[in-house]
C-alpha cells in the first residue's frame, strides 16, 4: 500500500523539511459574458520534501502538477494555506529556487554563455566570476565549445541543457522542473535523465520534478508523490527502494521498479477512467 504523506514541519530524522507545504488551496477565477467564473485547482495540499530529496510529482491531466510548483517556487499567489522554505514562509521568488521551464526559456538574441549568465547579471555578480560560473556548467551540462553558438542553433536537448545551466549557476538549493524533457525526444530524453541524475548525485539538492512520465517519475525519484484529478490533492506517496545510481536502462527490469510503476499506474487509472466516463456522460 503507499504510505501516508508525513505532513508536520519535521522529517523522519527529525530535522526540519526543506519545503513544507500545509493545506495549499488554489482557485483559478475568471468572467465570462458578465459572470464570475471559478475553478478550485489545489484543495488542501499537503507535503513534506526532505533536504536533498528528488521528490517526482506525478498525476492526471489538470490536477494542478504545474500549479503547485508554480506556487512552491513563488510564481503564484494561493488562497489557502503556507509554503515555507525552512520555516521561512513563501512570498515571492528567492535566491535558494530555481525553476526549469519545459518550453526552455532561452533568449533567442542572446548566447549559450550570455544565456546562461543571465541570473548571475540580474543579481550584479562580478563580471569575470560570473563568466567563469557559465563557462563551468556550460561543460557540466555537457555544451563546452557551444558557448558562442544561438539557441536556434542548437537542438531540443541542447537547448534544454542551457535552460538547466542557468538554473544551476546561481548554486540553488532547491530545484523546480516543470517536465522539463517533456518536448524532446525519446533518445534525447533518456540522455538528459541520466545527466540529472550526475549532477543532482553530486550537489545534494532538493528537487521537485513535476512529469506526465510515470517511467521518469520512478527512475529519478526518491518518491513519488501522486495527485488526484482536478482539484488537486495528494492520493498517495510512495518510496521507491532502487539503489543508486540510476542511469543503467536495465533498472526498469528490477522488481522495485516494476512494483511501483504497476502502483502507480492502477491509481492514474482509475482516475483516468473516471474523466472518460464522465466525458462520455457528457
């Protein structure tokens, strides 16, 4: 069975969570022809994410997986409940997120260098720190000799690999990612999986992964965190007991992994079920 969502402001070893997030409700509203509309996105969420967890968030389509970490990252005003960053309420961006966008995100007037650079210039870094700390994870990231190249140079994967050395060179303590592979291919896909995974191994960040791929959500995660269909609340939270590292394709063979995909499945399953009867109803 899942096991239930630890919701107090302290993990298992007792030290306080990295991100706290208590009864988060969010409502969409809008007028239509004269009258007010509204639409309950996030009802009363609940999650606890743990200093250096990679936590994937995962869950039918319109359940709020994007708002949520909209809201995590202060992108977004809510209507209910606190987000807290340790024990610090959430009221805006801040130095210690950085967010990864799946439609990239790149300046297209603008190098991969100057590109990357970018966060560093807005925070009025030193200029020579600023271009070492690019030129450092532009190799990371696997780029090194595309620093001078344009976004519309490069290919889908290339491009998000820029998007995800801008986000690292401020040194983030928590890692937002809006299913960032989502627009590459499959090839592409499993490449820039397992470059997380090496840099994330080596940085003891917090990463919350928001993805549509249950296969991704189980093979990067130390959790999985499941929503129910729209409103948005957490169904479940599951461990995923794999070993690491993670970046051996074989992994999806092991039982741990089968296991927890199968769980994960039935639960998108039968919510999926439900929006196509009631498609069908209506």
């Amino acid at each position: 069975m899942p096991n239930t969502v630890n919701t107090s402001p302290e993990t298992s070893s007792g030290r306080p969570a990295k991100v706290q997030i208590s009864g988060v409700q969010k409502y969409f509203r809008w007028e239509k022809k004269g009258v007010r509309q509204e639409l309950l996105a996030l009802d009363g969420v609940d999650l606890d994410l743990k200093e250096g967890e990679f936590v994937s968030v995962i869950g039918p389509s319109g359940c709020g997986k994007t708002t949520l970490l909209r809201i995590v990252a202060g992108l977004l005003p809510f209507d209910g409940g606190e987000v807290r960053i340790d024990g610090t309420p959430v009221t805006g961006p801040g130095r210690e997120r950085a967010m990864v966008f799946q439609s990239f995100g790149l300046f297209p007037w603008k190098t991969v260098l100057d590109n990357v650079k970018m966060p560093l210039v807005i925070r009025k870094a030193d200029p020579r720190v600023a271009d070492q700390l690019s030129r450092e994870f532009i190799t990371k990231v696997g780029l090194a000799g595309f620093e001078d190249a344009m976004p519309h140079q490069l290919s889908g994967g290339m491009q998000q690999r820029v998007g995800l050395a801008r986000a690292l060179v401020t040194d983030p303590e928590i890692l937002l990612m809006d299913e960032p592979f989502g627009a590459i291919d499959a090839q592409t896909r499993e490449l820039m999986q397992e470059e997380l995974m090496k840099l994330w191994s080596n940085s003891g960040k917090t990463v919350m992964f928001v993805t549509h791929d249950l296969d991704e959500a189980v093979a990067l995660a130390d959790r999985v965190v499941v929503l129910t269909r729209g409103p948005g609340r957490i169904r479940a939270s599951i461990d995923v007991d794999l070993p690491r590292p993670r970046w051996d394709y074989d992994l999806r063979a092991e039982k741990g992994f089968i296991e927890a995909r199968q769980e994960i499945w039935q639960m998108l399953r039968e919510d999926l079920e439900y929006q196509r009867s009631q498609l069908a109803v209506g």
